[in-house]
C-alpha cells in the first residue's frame, strides 16, 4: 500500500536550496510541448540561483541560456538578448578570455541583434 506523501526534495530540503533549482531546470526540459510549463520551472530555478550565486556560477549561467533560448524561439530577440548578455557576464568570471564558451555566447547575442 502506497503512503501519500510530499516528494522527498519537499521534506529534506529548504525551498531555496540549490538542489532544487537543479531540478526544476531538469523538469523544465521534460515540458517540450508545454512552453509556459517549461518557463515557469526555469524561472523558479532562476529565482534560486540567483539567491545562491556565489555558490553556482555555471549553473546560473546556464539558466539564464536556456532562458534566453525559450524567448528566442517565442521570437522576442529583446528578451533572449537580455537574458543571453546575462550569461556572458557570468561566463566572463569564470572563463578565461579567450575561451569558446565566451565566443558561443557571443554569437547567441549576434543572433538576437540580427
């Protein structure tokens, strides 16, 4: 017999915890076909990075990419060039200048202005 209960991450974790806002990307991208599904959740997960940044550059930046990527395809190049310049700033502390990353970012950008 099955116990309804809270998933564990409810019980174990606090609201903020960076653990959750990895989930919340991770089911962000189960919601292909439910556009609004998938921004709410990467929004929730941007919520909390940004509260915990000090504690996951990358993680943030990667949100803020995928964020991007969401108003690109909703053809807001405004919004996904806001959200994409977002990700550069944070790429540019923690890679070298000279680094591909840095350069696909760019281009991401280039692909908004355009």
């Amino acid at each position: 017999m099955l116990i309804d209960r809270p998933p564990f991450y409810q019980e174990h974790l606090t609201e903020n915890h960076i653990n959750i806002a990895h989930l919340f990307i991770i089911i962000s991208n189960l919601y292909e076909d439910n556009q609004q599904e998938k921004i709410d959740y990467l929004e929730k997960a941007l919520k909390i990075l940004e509260e915990n940044i000090h504690l996951q550059y990358d993680i943030t930046a990667y949100c803020f990419q995928l964020i991007g990527q969401y108003y690109q395809k909703q053809n807001n190049k405004k919004k996904a060039s806001i959200f994409y310049r977002k990700t550069l700033e944070i790429q540019k502390k923690i890679y070298p200048t000279d680094h591909f990353i840095l350069n696909e970012t760019q281009s991401l950008i280039n692909s908004t202005e355009n």
